[in-house]
C-alpha cells in the first residue's frame, strides 16, 4: 500500500504538469469553437434565413423629452386655471365674443344637417341646483378638472379628496345623482343658469381613449372588448402589416371595429361613453348649452364660467389640491408623448379610405365644435 502511495505521487509529479496543459488546451478549443459557431449563426448562417419583420404597434417614436412644455398632450389635458388667487376679472371681449361663435355654430351645423333635437341623453349631465350650473361630462375631455370642481361645491374638503381611494365620478354622483329629462330641461331653461360642454379636438380624444382603455393592461370589461376586437380584425391586419406583436388591438384594428359596427348598425351602434361622438353624447342640438368650451382653452373658458356664477371664492386657484394636480400633470400622457408625432404615429396604420370612413362618424363633431381634420390626410397611409 505504501509502495502503490509513492508510485502514484511519483507518476503526479511527472505528468501533472502534461495533464493540466492538455485540460487547458481542451477548454481554449471550446472557447473558440463555441465563439466561432456564434459568429457564424449571426453572419453567414443568418443570411439565408428570411426572418419575418415583426411589427411591433406598441412602440413609438422615443423624441419627446420636452413634453411639459410643447402644448396639449395626450391623456386628460386639465390644466388648472391660470389666475392668482382671488383675481377673478370680467372677461374680455374676445373671450365673449368666442363663446358666443361657437354657441352659434353648434345651433347651425345642427340646423344644416337636420339632427333632432327632441333626444336627450341625461345620464351624464350634472345638475348643481345651488350653484345654477349644469355640466354634461364627457369622458377624456377635462372631465376629472371639472369633477374635483363640483365635488368641491357638492361640500367635501380638500384634505377628503386628497386622501380617498374613492373615485372622482363615485363621489360626485353620490352628490348629483343623473337627473331624469324633465328634471334636466327645467335646470336649464332657468334664469341665470350655465349650461357648459366641454370639447376635445375629436381625434386627439379617440387616440387618448385608446391607449388609455384598449392597447396595454385594461381592466376586465375593456379585456374582452380587446380579444373581441382581435378576433374580428387581427388576420386582416396581419395581411397588411406582417406578423404583429402587441396583446392589445392595434390602432388599425380598433378603428376597423368602429367603422364596421358603425356600417353594420348605424345609430343602433352603442358606442362606449370614452369614444361617443359629442353629438350623440351630449345632444347638443336638444340642449341649449350657455357655454362650449375647450380643453385647448380650458383655462379662460372655465374662468369665465366660475366668474360667471361667482365661485370664485370656493374654486380659487390659490387652495387647489396639490395631489389632483401632480395626478393631472400624469394624466396627461402616461410616458409624456407629444401630440402631433404620436398623431403621425398612429393614423399612418390607416389608409384614406378608412379616415373617410371614420370622418363618417367624427365629421358633424369637427364640424359642430370648429375643428379641422384635413391634417389627418397628410399622416394616412399612402
């Protein structure tokens, strides 16, 4: 045993050193046949593969680091009102003389094109008798600015709202319940009230809507209207575009959902209360309203209207909750997109045709509200 110890020392001794250089040798040889099998796989290999070109519809353009200060952004443009606090001036004429322009607009185009004006839709009107005001809220189109207003002069303190988990819409209604028709059309006809609306440049709002219900996470309801969406629509947009890789609905397939459902249903189309056209949500042609006002000009039209009715001391700028405004600024965009590039961005999915066929649906809104879509045809499909 001694003998078979010193022999296999003696045999290490010799011939390690020979062992350890031919493992070396072993390991340096599959190091550069592994490297060169992957230069190989990425050069020579890789070209005789036509790998399809995925389109990726979730990714935008990336050159938008400004956005705070290059105007209206997508999401729920609410500005607070630019006043200092307690400056609550009359308007000026300018100012009166825009009001009353739209107003009038609203009253032709709605003459011209003959829509009716016996149909109200009241379920998304709110009627402060108190304060003689009467909003109908449409959804991304400031309609969280103007709901933190009224659940101010519904009566709940600031420092409530900025620590509830309750929703905006929730507490307001539970202030102002939906007002029945007659209910509606007697707040409005009576002395000293505003009637206001609220409008977006129609496009911009659809595009918010989408991406905010539609192309990433959703919540259930907007999940199935998504798959839906899918189903009908992906294979023809894989004709076009390639292989698509995006869970949500591209822009070209929610569009096609709308125009289809639109072509197949007329007015019986339900449209979901984040894309309803603002003729058929509101009724405007049925409802006398005192003020249309912008969201690109939210700030002087909704001073007008606090003016108005004297609300200045309890909607004063200088108290406003610095939560609802830090949560407004996010809403904007929620990776802070400018608005025109990702306008490109997103209408270049259509073709003419399908601009022509959703203006079929949009159009009396451009045209009610004073908004120009010709724009749109320079970002198509070509």
């Amino acid at each position: 045993m001694v003998f078979s110890l010193k022999r296999l020392r003696l045999k290490l001794k010799t011939k390690g050193f020979h062992y350890i250089r031919c493992g070396a040798k072993s390991l340096a040889f599959l190091f550069w046949a592994t490297l060169y099998m992957l230069v190989m796989k990425e050069t020579i290999f890789k070209r005789n593969v036509k790998t399809p070109v995925v389109q990726d519809w979730s990714m935008e353009p990336d050159n938008y680091t400004k956005w705070l200060l290059n105007g209206p952004v997508l999401g729920d443009d609410d500005p607070d009102i630019d006043l200092k606090s307690g400056d609550w001036s009359d308007p000026d004429n300018a100012t009166i003389e825009e009001l009353e322009k739209r107003t009038e607009t609203v009253k032709n185009v709605c003459r011209l094109r003959n829509l009716p004006v016996d149909i109200v839709n009241n379920k998304e009107f709110f009627v402060d008798h108190v304060h003689n005001l009467v909003w109908c809220n449409i959804f991304k189109a400031a309609s969280s600015y103007w709901l933190y207003k009224f659940n101010i002069l519904g009566g709940y303190e600031r420092k409530f709202l900025a620590r509830t988990r309750q929703t905006p819409l929730m507490l307001a209604r539970k202030k102002f319940p939906r007002p029945g028709e007659e209910e509606l059309r007697d707040a409005i006809s009576s002395p000293g009230v505003i009637s206001l609306m609220v409008v977006r440049e129609p496009f911009v709002r659809l595009l918010s809507a989408y991406r905010d219900k539609l192309e990433h996470l959703t919540p259930p309801y907007y999940r199935k209207l998504a798959r839906a969406i899918i189903a009908e629509h992906r294979e023809d947009a894989k004709r076009i575009f390639g292989p698509i890789k995006s869970y949500g609905p591209t822009f070209y397939e929610f569009v096609a959902y709308l125009i289809a459902n639109h072509k197949s249903l007329g007015q019986n189309f339900r449209f979901d209360e984040h894309w309803a056209p603002y003729y058929y949500f509101c009724t405007p042609c049925a409802v006398n309203f005192t003020v249309i006002a912008k969201v690109e000009t939210l700030s002087r039209d909704s001073a007008y209207v606090i003016q108005q009715l004297g609300l200045g001391h309890l909607l004063d700028k200088g108290v406003s909750n610095r939560r609802i405004r830090l949560r407004t600024v996010m809403n904007k965009s929620k990776d802070g997109k400018n608005t025109t590039a990702l306008m490109k961005y997103y209408f270049n999915q259509l073709d003419k045709k399908m601009l022509d066929d959703l203006l079929q649906i949009y159009g009396i809104d451009f045209e009610m509200f004073g908004y120009n879509p010709k724009m749109y045809y320079l970002y198509v499909r070509k």
